[in-house]
C-alpha cells in the first residue's frame, strides 16, 4: 500500500504525483501465493466495481484490513467475501437481507433471493426471477455486515460455500453496477486450488 500525495493545476485534466510512501509493501502477501492470488482477486473486484476518484477514508481502511488479514495467512475466503460484502456496502450498492425487497415485510425465515430487485424476498413476494438460497449464504452477510473482518475470518460454511456466496455477490453487482465483472485472478486462483 502506497501513500501517494496527488496535485493538479488548474485548467490540467491530469493529476501530478508531488509524493509517494510505501505504508506497507506485505512481504508475507508477496511470499504465500494463496494469499498474493486473493489479494489480487479483491483489488481486482473493486477496480471494476469502484468508479469515481474521490478519496474515501472508509473504504482505504477496508482494503487495509482485508489485506492485513490476508498477511496473516489462511483462512483467506471469508476475508474475500466479507471484503466484497463491506466494499458494495461502501460503494451504495448493500445487498438486502433484513427486509422484502418487494413488500418491506419481515422475511422471515425465508432464504429466497432476488438479484434485481436487491436482495432477500417473502415467500409470499417469490417469483420467476428469484432463486432459494442456502440460509447459510444469509447468515454468513448478517454476520459479515455485524462484523470486523477479524471476527468474520474465523466463520466456516461448507465446502464450496465461499465460492457460491462469491458468485451470488458477482452476480448482484453485475446487474446493480450494470457491469460485467471480469476477475481475471479467478483462473489463477482456481488453477490454485485444483493443484492442491
Ligand atoms: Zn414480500
């Protein structure tokens, strides 16, 4: 990570760097592939998904700590997602979990799940576009929204469920962004992870 001071003259489209610090270059990241790949695969989820250039100080603290949690070695899938869940909470794009997305009611215990219209819906307000989910999936974004990524990287799903609740978030901010999100460290990490 880099503290880089930036400054632009008036009538100038383009920014001037007048500083740079490295804050910390996270050697243990450099040295753990597993770890390198995931912290390539957040950066990369929020180069597609982040569009402005002003400074968000919340949003520097989140990727500050999903990478020092990376550093500190695996678990590194429910930093990811937990990363990924607080970053669309950042960037105005919250999934919703605690009410209908089309009636307001109280869901109950539902684990039904509509993409486009934002999140969980009632039995009653099912339809063609919603999908039943594993409630596990609906636990796992309480707790991560609840959480520090610190408290969240000790949560365990089954096998796979990391993997499913990545695709159910890539699949929300591809329809809420209006954006295909390429993740071209996906491959490698897959790649990864069949190796094992
Ligand atoms: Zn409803």
């Amino acid at each position: 990570m880099v503290d880089i001071s930036l400054s632009r003259r008036e009538g100038r489209e383009l920014d001037t760097a007048t500083e740079a610090t490295v804050i910390n270059h996270y050697e243990s990241i450099r040295s753990d592939p597993e770890a390198f790949v995931h912290s390539c695969l957040f950066i990369e989820w929020l180069l597609n998904s982040i569009t402005g250039s002003e400074p968000s100080h919340p949003m520097y603290h989140l990727i500050r700590s999903v990478l020092d949690n990376f550093a500190e070695g695996a678990p590194f899938w429910p930093v990811l997602c937990s990363g990924i869940e607080k970053a669309l909470r950042l960037s105005g794009f919250s999934m919703e979990i605690d009410r209908c997305t089309r009636c307001g009611g109280d869901p109950g215990g539902s684990s039904i799940w509509d993409a486009s219209s934002g999140g969980i819906v009632c039995e009653n307000c099912r339809s063609g576009n919603s999908e039943k989910i594993p409630q596990g999936l609906i636990v796992f974004l309480r707790k991560s929204r609840n959480g520090r990524l610190d408290e969240v990287r000790n949560l365990k799903l089954w096998r796979g469920g990391y993997r499913q609740c990545f695709e159910l978030m890539r699949r929300f901010a591809e329809i809420h962004l209006e954006t295909r999100i390429k993740l071209k460290s996906l491959s490698v990490l897959e790649a990864l992870e069949n190796d094992r």
